[in-house]
C-alpha cells in the first residue's frame, strides 16, 4: 500500500563557512513534501538570490532543526539579466 507523503516546512540557508561551522547570510522557508523536492526548490531558490558567489557558499536544508541537505556552490555563476538593447531594432 503506498502511502501519501506529508508537506512539511523546510529553511534553506546560503552560509559561509567560518571557524568550521556554516554562517546563514540568507535564508527562505517553503513548504515540500520530499527531501529531494526540497533540495530541489532550494536550489532554484539560490539560484535567483544572488548574481555571484565569489566566496566558498553552502546551500543548507534544514528540516526541524535537521540538515536533509547541503552543497557547496564555490564559484558559481548565476545566469545574467539580458542586456538592454541601446538602438531600437530596424
């Protein structure tokens, strides 16, 4: 018998690292069903947070206080906002 999964309330947190533990700079709380639904929402969520991240950056998820899921994003690039055309098209 298959059995419907509960949504529960997730905190993903972009963190440095400092003195060996993860530092939160920025946070955001959703609600997922899954563990891997929640990374999942994490990760589209950090990837419209920043442009740039030029320090070593975690992706933590935490479930109750419990990490479910961490990564580290170390140089990642975020896509850019295209470019303002600056003539008007003929």
């Amino acid at each position: 018998m298959k059995t419907m999964n509960k949504a529960a309330e997730y905190v993903a947190a972009l963190c440095h690292m400092r003195g060996g533990e993860l530092v939160p700079y920025d946070s955001e709380r959703f609600i997922a069903t899954t563990k891997d639904e929640a990374a999942a929402k994490a990760q589209k969520w950090a990837m419209t947070s920043v442009g740039a991240i030029v320090d070593k950056t975690w992706l933590h998820v935490t479930l109750d206080g419990t990490g479910v899921y961490s990564k580290e994003l170390r140089g990642a690039v975020m896509p850019k906002a295209p470019k303002a055309r600056s003539t008007p098209p003929t």
